[in-house]
C-alpha cells in the first residue's frame, strides 16, 4: 500500500491542481470528458489503508494502480 506522501507526489505528477490546505492537502483535476475529481490527501506519513486505497484508486483518482505507480 503507499503512504500519504507518494499519493500527493501522485497527484502533483498527474497535473492536479491543488485548491486548498487545511489540515489536508485537497486537490482537483478535470478528466479528458470534462468531470471534476477531486482528492483529499492527509498531511500524516503512514500508510493508506487497503479498503481505503482501493476506494481512492476507484473513486477519486479513477485511475488503475498499475499507472498510479507509474507516476510517483
């Protein structure tokens, strides 16, 4: 499983923009169909949990983990 820090590098490599800093980083980018997703990464070093990485991969990043692991 990665950890927060390689989901951020992630979203920085694939051209996502990062809109907002709170006690998270949030970012959003537009598909090639023109929909919004969007993505909480947490400031924290651990791991991603395996429910919840698999819910990120599917439903936020919409991306398969074969080319997120290209892009960190």
């Amino acid at each position: 499983m990665p950890n927060w820090k390689e989901l951020r590098r992630f979203c920085e490599n694939d051209g996502w923009e990062l809109y907002k800093v709170t006690d998270h980083y949030f970012y959003r980018k537009y598909d090639n169909a023109g929909n919004l997703r969007r993505t909480k990464v947490s400031m924290g070093s651990g791991q991603v949990n395996g429910f919840l990485w698999k819910e990120i991969l599917k439903k936020q990043l919409c991306v398969s983990q074969e080319y997120f692991s290209s892009k960190i």
